[in-house]
C-alpha cells in the first residue's frame, strides 16, 4: 500500500470518528432516550454550542473527503506517487484534524488556516494528476 493510501484511509477514519464527541454530549444534554429517539440535531433539547460547531465541522469534513479521496485514488490509478503527493496527503490528514478541533472550539482564524490547508492539498493532487508538478 503507498503512503498515500494509508494516508487516505486514516483520513477516512478520522472522518469516520467525527461523530463520536457530540454524540456523547447529546447523551449528556437528552439523555439515553432522547439520544436514540430518532430525532435530527435541531429537534429536542439543544446540544452544546461547542457539539453543534463539531456537526458542522464533521459535515464539512465529509464534503471535502467526497473531493480529496477520489484524487488520491486517481492518482494511485495513475501510479503517480513523489515527494509532492505524499506531503499533500500528510497535509490533508493534519489540516482535516486540525480544522475539527478549531471548528469545534470555536477559533475562527485557525479554523479558515486548517481548511485552507486541505484544500492546498487537494490542489496539489490535482496538479499532479494534470502533470503540472
């Protein structure tokens, strides 16, 4: 397996993990019933601020993972592996990990640097592929 690869599938891992914090605060805050009773985030008694911003940084981390994991596999298909695309998927890992934990706790700053980072990896892969770099 390339760097790359196992690069992407920890990313895929991580994104997988997202949900498990504000999970355990909605059990916290509904309770165990009010937790299984099947109701979208925005119905019931309100989650933390902090696990309503980790919703929104698991669900941008999803969309960005539906554009990066198909470049890494592109790539991978194209047997196109340097130095540039595995910096660009140790990038992507840290800057996704990164943008959660800033979104989550509320740093706006941090937060737009972390996911412009994801996105300079992403375009690495893309420049990659069309033999740019």
């Amino acid at each position: 397996m390339t760097s790359e690869l196992y690069l992407l599938v920890l990313s895929i891992l991580m994104t997988a993990l997202f949900w498990v914090p504000y999970v355990l605060n909605r059990l916290v805050v509904r309770g165990f019933g009010g937790t299984l009773a099947g109701m979208s985030p925005d119905q019931g008694t309100p989650q933390s601020a902090w696990a309503q911003r980790a919703i929104k940084a698991h669900t941008n981390a999803i969309e960005n993972l539906a554009i990066y994991a198909p470049l890494v596999l592109a790539a991978h298909v194209l047997n196109l592996h340097s130095p540039a695309t595995r910096f660009a998927a140790v990038l992507y890992l840290a800057s996704r990990a990164i943008h959660f934990v800033v979104y989550t706790g509320g740093v706006p700053v941090l937060r737009t640097l972390a996911f412009t980072g994801g996105w300079i990896a992403q375009m690495i892969f893309v420049a990659a592929i069309l033999k740019w770099i």
